[in-house]
C-alpha cells in the first residue's frame, strides 16, 4: 500500500506525506472532535485503547486554555 501511495501522492499534491501521516491525522481530529476514544479505536484498528489514548490523544495548547478559563469562569 505505501509504495502505492507513493506514486500516486505527487499526482494529489502531497510531496512529503506519508500514508503514516495522513493515519494519524485523522485519528487526532477524531479525538478532537470529540469522537469517544473507544471509536477511534475501532476505526484506526489499535488491538487496545491504551495505543489509541497514550500515541494519538494529543492535547492541543488551546483546548486546555479553554478547560482553565471554565474553571475560572464558574469559580469567578
């Protein structure tokens, strides 16, 4: 599959992607959405949720400075 993906990525404007990449993108924006990680872990095929949550569950800068000011918020 990757040497497949290889030949055809120049074609689709993405020099430099690997199909790995592209993997764990969607894993990522799954979880940021949102998506129980139990779903993602069906979709990506991970044999645990431990793979899915410790590898892919990457916690965005933004959504912990939101997670803060509701604390502050509700405390305020």
């Amino acid at each position: 599959m990757n040497r497949d993906f290889d030949r055809l990525r120049p074609r689709a404007g993405l020099p430099g992607v690997r199909l790995h990449d592209l993997r764990h993108t969607v894993v990522s924006l799954l979880l940021s959405l949102g998506t129980p990680p139990h779903v993602v872990q069906a979709i990506a095929r991970h044999a645990g949720i431990d793979v899915t949550t410790a590898i892919y569950a990457h916690t965005n800068m933004d959504e912990m400075r939101q997670a803060l000011d509701a604390i502050e918020w509700e405390a305020g």
